[in-house]
C-alpha cells in the first residue's frame, strides 16, 4: 500500500532514529494532528515497533508549503501509506462494493493501514459486515487508540471487526474468519503489496499467480467480486493472470492530482467477478 512519492520532495531532515520500543501515545496527543496543549509539533514519531517484516513506525509531520499535518505509514524505509494520497484506496472499496450484487454485503478487506478503504466500504450502501485482516497488530491498536486522522470511526462501528492475521496464508487456507472455516463473501479487496510486481516480503509471491488467485476465487460467493489495489499503472500481465482465473476482469485506472508534484498522477484498481450460480 504504497502511494508513490516523487523523489527529492520529502525532506531528508525528517529522518530520525528509531527507538527501542514502541512509544506509548502522549494524553495530550490527540487525532488529527491536534494537540490538547502546547504547540504544534513540526514532526513527531507517534509509534514504533520491531515486526517479523521490518521495522513498522507511524509518524506525523506538518507540510508547510500545503499547509496540512500529514500521517505516513512506514516499514524500514518503505513509505507502505500516506494521508497526502487517499484517492485510489478509497476508489478500492467504493468500486469493489459498487461490483457486487444484491444487498446485506459481507466484505473482506485486506490491508488496514490509515483506514480509507475500510472507510469507503462502510459508507457504500447495503454492506452488512465487514472483516479487516491486517498482519501487524500495532497497525489495528493505532485505529482502537484514535491515534489516527479517523480516530476510532473503524473501531466503533459495529459492523467492522479487526483480525490480526497473514491475509495471504488465510486466502489460500481455511478462509478469512477463523471461527467458520470455509465462510465465503460478496467482496474480497487486498490493499497490502505496492503493486502484483513490487510486493513487500515474500510471502505473497504465490498469491498472484493462476494458482493463488483460484484459491482466492474459493473465498468468494457465486458472482462475488475480487479487489486489488496496485501503485502502478495497469499491468497487463497480471491482468491477463487475472483473466485467466476469473470469467470476468478489468482494471480501472484512478488519477488524481499529486499535490507534491502538482501533476496528475495514475494507479490501478483491479477488479475480477468470480461464476455465478
């Protein structure tokens, strides 16, 4: 889940050491950059933690030529989200829902971080529940903390539950809810790697082959929809694996204004329906 950033834009002097363990939230820390006193900080580190895939950080800083407090998501030094992009993760869980039939939706989400595609798929009409997995647990604490720009809108919503899980291991295994083996769902919508070609570990390589992406399909009910997030641009390869695995696949290309660079820039949402009945 990496917004790509232009080169040079971001200031070297916000690189900082981490620390040795994770930082507890400050009581006058408050979402959305506000503080209960005191002055603005112009860069704060808000948590850190060791993970089996690298060092995971969240940190606030104040862009002073845009004028807002942005959020990034780090893992070593990989940005994996940033507040400044939020327009394909949401197009992700507004399309992925808009592709599904009928009402009362179970959807899946893969991938937390700041919450936009969980966000969007809550606001979409007819969703009954939605299941978030999401590897790091220090990612799901920061949503039922507040510590984010959303605070606990996730958390406090009754139909949203967080599972601290390997989305792609479950993908290919029993399923995405550990208490009913086998449940399928409307939607499936994966927000993790940067793109189906730029993944952050290993552990998903398999996921997008022919293979993977069958097993995947068994997740789904009949018409159900798959959904995949990518950095890049449209990737006909992938979408030709896709095509293969799917009866139907297509990919929707979302450009938005990059207010770093100030020129239009374009990222992928892949969407694929599983057979009917």
């Amino acid at each position: 889940m990496l917004p790509l950033l232009a080169a040079g834009v971001l200031d070297d002097a916000l690189k900082f050491r981490a620390p040795d363990s994770i930082r507890p939230l400050k009581t006058n820390q408050m979402p959305g950059g506000q503080k209960g006193n005191g002055m603005r900080k112009m860069f704060e580190e808000l948590d850190y933690c060791p993970t089996p895939i690298g060092a995971l950080s969240l940190r606030r800083r104040h862009d002073l030529r845009l004028g807002v407090d942005v959020w990034e998501i780090m893992l070593g030094q990989d940005f994996l989200m940033t507040s400044h992009f939020t327009a394909s993760e949401v197009a992700l869980g507004r399309l992925g829902v808009a592709a599904c039939d009928g009402d009362a939706l179970d959807i899946v989400v893969g991938g937390l971080g700041l919450g936009y595609t969980a966000q969007a798929v809550l606001a979409a009409p007819g969703v009954a529940t939605l299941r978030v997995v999401e590897y790091l647990a220090p990612v799901i604490e920061w949503h039922e903390t507040g510590i984010l720009p959303m605070g606990t809108q996730l958390a406090d919503d009754p139909r949203c539950q967080f599972t601290q899980g390997d989305f792609f291991a479950m993908a290919t295994g029993t399923g995405f809810d550990p208490a009913h083996s086998g449940r399928r769902f409307d939607a499936v919508l994966a927000d993790i790697d940067h793109a189906p070609d730029h993944l952050l570990d290993d552990r998903s390589d398999s996921f997008y082959r022919v293979e993977g992406l069958r097993a995947l399909k068994r997740n789904l009910k009949p018409g159900g929809i798959f959904g995949l997030w990518s950095d890049k641009l449209i990737d006909d390869r992938f979408l030709s694996r896709l095509s293969e695995a799917f009866p139907q696949a297509w990919a929707e290309p979302v450009t938005f204004d990059n207010p770093l660079t100030g020129r239009p820039f374009t990222q992928t949402v892949y969407l694929a329906r599983a057979e009917r009945a």
